[in-house]
C-alpha cells in the first residue's frame, strides 16, 4: 500500500492510501452511467468506472435518450421496439407517436391512455380513435349493429347487402332486411298490389 499505486478494486483496503477505496479509474473498475431518473439505463455521453456503483452513476446499461424521464428508454415500447429510445407513459408498450425531441418516435396516438394503442380494439362506445389508425367506429368496430342496404330509399334494407357499423352509415341505414327488390321504391312489403292491366 503507497500512494503510487492505482487502487485496485480486486482488494478490500485502501492501496493508495487517499482514504478511498472506490477511486475514479481503479484498475478492474466497472463503467457505469448515470441514470438520474432510475429506469435502469443511463446516459451514454456520462459514466465513471468505479469499484462500486456510486449516487446516480449506477446501471451499465446506457442509451437513455431522455434521462429526465423514467418512461423513457431503450426497450420502452416493445411492441414498436425491442431496442430504440421510446417514451411509454401509459405503460401500454407502445411508443408516443409524437414524443419529444430527441426520442424514437412509435405508434401509440394517445400516450396518456392506454386503452388507445395499435393494439386496441375499435370500440362503439367511445368516441375517439382506439385504435390508432386515424379512423373513429369505422366498420366492424366493437360493439357494432348491422345495418342493410336501402339504395332505392324506401326504408326497408336488403337482405344480401348489409355492413357492420357503430351507427347508420351512408346507404347502410336499415337495421331490417326485408325489401325484396332495392332497386325499386315502390317495392317493399305491404306495397300496393299493382295488376297489369287485361
């Protein structure tokens, strides 16, 4: 033990008798970064190699792009990225679509609710976009009803021509099926006979 030597982080004593058994740059010292949100990885740009870890320097894993924020990190979002920087902050492991600078962009377009991600169903009952695909209760959406065909307007569907929807939708605005002719207004049960005449 003298003041010459490195410390030495294979021994339990103080080598070069500084009082410090943890020095910067001990010889077998460990890199750590800093990871001052504690989401287990640290900042690439900032690490000490030390004995033991020590304050914030204290996860080997680095890449953090955000290290204000413990939703973010590599691996965040898993279903976008198994790998890349991306914020989760409703824990639905898809990535915000629009995140701050800096962070990998996914797919999640609303990154407070994590009902609403790619991985979601469309539902009728809500009337926001669940499922990330920019449409709202677009066909054969959760919860919907079918509704026929009823392209001659005179309120009775067709049988073989019905769609899905969460509300009437276009000429699908008939939740019966009975119209027996839709390319006639005048057709439709309990219609007027009509005899030709002779």
């Amino acid at each position: 033990r003298n003041p010459a030597v490195n410390e030495n982080c294979a021994t339990a004593y103080d080598d070069d008798c500084d009082g410090d058994t943890n020095d910067l740059a001990s010889t077998s010292c460990v890199t750590r970064y800093l990871d001052a949100d504690s989401d287990d990885y640290g900042v690439t740009a900032d690490s000490e190699c030390r004995c033991t870890a020590l304050g914030d320097y204290d996860t080997t894993a680095s890449g953090d792009c955000n290290d204000s924020s413990a939703d973010t990190y590599p691996g965040a979002a898993p279903e976008d990225s198994l790998s890349a920087c991306m914020k989760d902050a409703d824990s639905d492991d898809f990535g915000d679509d629009s995140p701050p600078s800096g962070v990998t962009a996914g797919s999640d377009c609303n990154d407070s609710v994590s009902t609403i991600s790619p991985g979601e169903p469309e539902r009728c009952s809500t009337a926001f976009d669940d499922d990330c695909d920019t449409l709202t209760n677009e066909l054969n959406a959760t919860g919907c009803s079918t509704f026929y065909a009823d392209r001659d307007g005179d309120d009775y569907g067709n049988p073989l021509d019905s769609r899905c929807y969460c509300e009437a939708s276009g000429v699908y605005n008939e939740t019966d099926d009975e119209d027996c002719d839709d390319s006639s207004n005048t057709t439709f049960p309990g219609a007027a006979e009509f005899e030709s005449p002779g």
